[in-house]
C-alpha cells in the first residue's frame, strides 16, 4: 500500500519531524517507510533506533520494518543481515543496552536482570519493610512510622525526580505558589463568562428589591479583587443568592432572569475556584512543619534508596525505574555521550505522548545531533501511573516545530466515512482542544447506515420493592447481558454486511468481527455466559476468576496428586491435562 499525502510529508522529511497521529491512521506504516527513507539516503540499521512503548508494539514494529525491506530491497542482503542486530525495542530495552554497554559508569553490575513489571513490586515491598526495619531511629523524629512508609513509597516511585524534590526548601516552593495563585486569578479574572456576567450586572439596578443587595454584593466582591482581597470576594461570591427578586422592579420577566443568571454564573465560578483552591493558597503551618521535617525526611530518603540500591547490586537485578536512572547516569559521561553519537544517527520514537520527564532527558542526551521522529498523540495518553507526561511530547513538537506546522495524520484506514462523521460529533465538543477530526478512507455508502445507539436499563423502584425483586448492579448487569446477546444473535441472523480488510470488499458478519468492550473486567463473563447460551462462539480477553481457568484447574489438580498419591480423581484430571 502506497503513502498518503500526509503520511508522505512524514516519512520523507529530510529534517527532524513530529508527528501527531490519530488512531487507526497508518503510523507504523508511515514508521516502517521512514526507516526505508532513510536506508536509501545511506543510513545503516545500525545507526537507526526504533523505539516505542511496549514489547507488543516493538515486536510490530521491527515485522513491519523487516517486511518493507525485503519487499523493496531484497538485493540488500547486508541490510538485512544488519536488521536483525538494529535497535528496534522498546524504551527500557535502549536504556538496558547502555547500562549493559557502560555498566561500570552506569553503576550497575554487567550480569544484571531486569525484574518485569509483576516481580518488581513484590521485591520491592519485601526489601522495603527490611529497609525501615533498619532505619536508624532518629529519622523517625516527628514522622510516624506510617507516614514515612507511606511518603517513601511514593518517592520511591520516581527516584531521581525525588531527589530532585527534596533538595528545595520552604524558599523555593514558596515563590512557585505565589506564582500559580497569580496565574490562576489571571485566568479566572479572564474567563468570558466572568467578564459578561460583570457587564449585566453593572447595566441593571434595581434599588429596594432583595435581588439588589445581592447584584451589590456581586460587584463589591468584584472590587475586592482589584484591591487585592480574592480570598474575600470569593467568599462573597460563594454566599450570593438567587431565589429572591420581582419582576416588577426589575423591569420584566428578562431582565431579571439576566441578572440572576449573571449572579448565578460569578457564584458557581467562585465556587469551582475554591474547590481547585489555586487563588486561595496562602503559607500556613503545614508549610512550616513540612520544611522541618525536611531534613529527617532527605536523610531517610537517600538511606533506603542506598539500601535497596546495595541490595539490587549484590543480586544482580534491576527494575525499569533503575534503567533509566542508571542510563541517565552513564549518559552524563561526555565520553558514553560521544560514543552514542558516532554510532546512532537517526532515531524513530513512537507512542511519544507516554514518555516520561526523565526518558525525556534521556533522549535529550541520545538525539542532540541525531535526525528524529517522534509519532505521539495527546488524546491517547493512558500510562500517566507509570509518570508518563503529555507535556514532554508537547514540549518536543514545539521545539522541533518553531513555527507550529507538525505533521498530521488525520486519514483513518479503521473504518468508513458514515461512522467516523458521528465519531467527530460525539468527541469535538468532549475532548475541546484536544480534539483531531479524522477523515475515512473508506467513502462508499453502507446500507443500513451504521448508527451509533444506546440503551439502558430503567428500573421502576417501587414496582421492584412491591414484588421483591432485587435491584442492585448485579441484576441491571444481568439484563444487559441478555440486551447484548440480542443484538449479537440479530447481526448474525441478519447477515450484517462487514468489510473485509484482506479482500477489500463487503461479506457476510462473522461471531470474530464483534468485539465487546467493558470499563472493567468484572462483566465479561456475565455477557460471555449470555452470548455462548445462544451457540455463538466467543473468546473471552480478560475477566472472571483466574482458578476457575483451565490452566488453574489443572495445575489445582496437580498439587492435589503430589499432595495425596491416592486421590485418582486428581490424577486422572492430571493425565487428561497437558502436563
């Protein structure tokens, strides 16, 4: 399949470029050409790396490179020798190579295993209670026992930010709140409907109605803020009522609901701006007792992090934190930083919008005179619990787009035009500036026209109680369930004519084409239950209980037989087993 215009911009760019890509647009395809881009200009594999977020997408990635490559130049056979040795991994994996290449600088043994993301806490949390265990006593002055478990374990999380963190005092954080109370009263004092609702009440009056003391009181608390007095003029603007007023002294029916709905509008501002509580931040005495407790808390803080750092050296493990700590560290060394330089040239970074400050700097470092490509979206940034931050991906199209011209891939290759049309109704007004339309490509009309529909369960209350008839979670789940396998067994009753991918052309439904979403895994089995009940195939991703599995049944069955050599039963579930 040939480029897009869009896609064509990307991948043949001479310069560095970003890329901002909606889903099901073709980026991995775009990738995959811009890797092949930059063969044909003289790069080897070896000089490229491909890095993106996760072992799935990585393994992707390196399939789609090395089938691009071989179908358009298949009398390279030393490119594609040198594939097979290119750095197309994941984030982590980069960072262990240079922890593995410089081990003495990075500080980390050169035989270390990387723990993954299920052993890492369990390690963690049981050298952790040894650590505190251990803690010399006068760390615990004025912080309970519980607080510095529960404070250490959050900063242990992102170590080298604590760090970072810790060395500021009361006189830096200080002049940063007064900063964000500015910013914040800035914007509030801008907001469009602050500025309107002011108007209204400056343009009407109405002397001896109970409205007016509450229009007054508005405007005076606008005064305040003028004067310097925020905190008070949100106060008042917090107690402003509304349920009084006559027609009559106001002018009309119009007018006085103006007036109440401005009074209404500066209310549920100031009240919204108490809740975020930026305008109203002031020191106080937790400023006072957080900074004394400082120096307790940086001391116990490096203490633990040596513990567990001593203790990670001497069994030869790390985890994904530690490699990026570690690769930062050896990446500081003007020499390592040299090396890297000379040896990658260009670097494709996808899934950008997941990265995180310190793989920021990292990449800072790695790209400082390197070719980049970095593919992101902002919209679908989901790994903020692992310290992933949109704005670092924000920050770098700026940085390599001055001007604000980045690369944009709109055109959706998932569905078609009459779907992606209700798709950019329902999302515009939801995501606001995050917002990017998409186009399809796919234009041919469908008959029915796919429509987006939605159902829920109504429950008659007392209708429920007078019958006794339970009306919790559980059963609006249970009537959803048989919704659902209605709706399955009807598409594939009707024939519903789908596209398909391989052929490009329509063809009958099939059970695989229905794909059944839940927020939690909780349900799925319920609505599985509900679909098999109808002899409809299914495959079910997640959810349920992990003993009931095969897997655990049969492993159940085997510790029951080691256990007790006479039960048959267990071992004749063992003998039918795969083991």
């Amino acid at each position: 399949m040939g480029l897009t215009e869009q896609q064509e911009r990307a991948a043949y760019s001479p310069k560095s470029v970003a890329v901002t890509a909606g889903a099901g647009t073709g980026k991995t395809h775009m990738l995959s050409e811009r890797y092949r881009y930059f063969l044909q200009q003289g790069f080897s594999p070896l000089q490229i790396v491909a890095v993106t977020f996760t072992e799935k997408a990585a393994a992707e990635l390196r399939s789609r490179i090395r089938s691009t490559i071989a179908g358009s130049m298949s009398d390279r056979p030393d490119l594609l020798a040198e594939l097979e040795a290119a750095q197309i991994s994941t984030f982590h994996a980069l960072a262990a190579r240079i922890c593995r290449e410089h081990s003495t600088i990075a500080n980390v043994p050169p035989d270390f295993a990387v723990q993954d993301e299920l052993e890492s806490p369990i390690w963690q949390a049981d050298v952790f209670a040894d650590a505190l265990a251990q803690l010399p006593s006068h760390f615990y002055l004025g912080i309970p026992y519980s607080l510095m478990r529960e404070v250490l374990q959050a900063l242990l999380a992102d170590p080298l930010t604590a760090a970072q963190a810790l060395e500021k005092g009361r006189d830096d954080w200080l002049p940063w709140v007064e900063r964000i109370q500015l910013q914040a009263l800035e914007e509030f004092l801008s907001h469009p409907a602050w500025l309107s609702s002011k108007h209204t009440l400056q343009a009407y009056a109405a002397p001896g109605d109970k409205l007016e003391e509450h229009r007054v009181a508005a405007l005076e608390a606008i005064a305040l803020f003028g004067e310097g007095y925020a905190v008070q003029a949100l106060d008042i603007l917090n107690s402003l009522k509304i349920n009084v007023g006559s027609q009559k002294n106001w002018g009309g029916k119009e007018a006085l609901a103006e007036v109440k709905a401005a009074i209404a509008t500066l209310r549920d501002l100031a009240r919204e701006a108490i809740k975020t509580g930026l305008i109203t931040l002031e020191p106080n005495a937790y400023d006072d007792q957080t900074d004394a407790l400082l120096p307790n808390l940086r001391g116990a803080f490096a203490w633990v992090r040596d513990f567990l750092q001593k203790a990670k050296y001497q069994q030869r493990i790390l985890d994904f934190n530690d490699l990026e700590v570690h690769a930062l560290q050896a990446l500081a060394d003007p020499a390592v930083q040299h090396y890297y330089a000379q040896r990658w040239k260009v670097f494709l970074i996808d899934e950008f919008q997941d990265t995180n400050p310190i793989q920021g700097q990292l990449l800072e470092t790695l790209t400082a005179n390197a070719t980049l490509t970095i593919v992101g979206d902002a919209k679908q940034s989901i790994y903020s619990f692992r310290r992933a931050d949109v704005r670092v991906f924000q920050e770098w199209k700026d940085r390599i787009h001055p001007n604000n011209d980045p690369v944009e891939l709109s055109l959706s290759f998932r569905t078609h035009q009459a779907l992606i049309t209700q798709i950019n109704q329902v999302f515009a007004p939801v995501l606001a500036e995050l917002h990017q339309a998409l186009e399809a490509h796919r234009q041919e009309v469908l008959e029915p026209t796919p429509e987006i529909q939605l159902f829920t369960v109504t429950v008659d209350e007392e209708h429920q109680k007078d019958k006794g008839i339970d009306t919790n979670a559980d059963a609006c789940r249970r009537v959803e369930a048989q919704k659902i396998a209605d709706l399955v067994e009807d598409m594939l009753s009707a024939k519903l004519p789908v596209h398909d991918k391989p052929s490009g052309q329509l063809r009958d439904i099939q059970p695989k084409d229905i794909a059944i979403l839940s927020r939690t895994w909780g349900p799925l089995e319920l609505y599985g239950n509900a679909i098999a009940a109808r002899d409809i195939p299914i495959l079910q991703a997640g959810g349920g209980n992990l003993l009931d599995t095969r897997e655990a049944k049969d492993a159940g069955a085997l510790l029951r037989f080691l256990a007790d050599p006479t039960d048959s039963l267990a071992l004749a579930a063992v003998l039918r087993s795969p083991f």
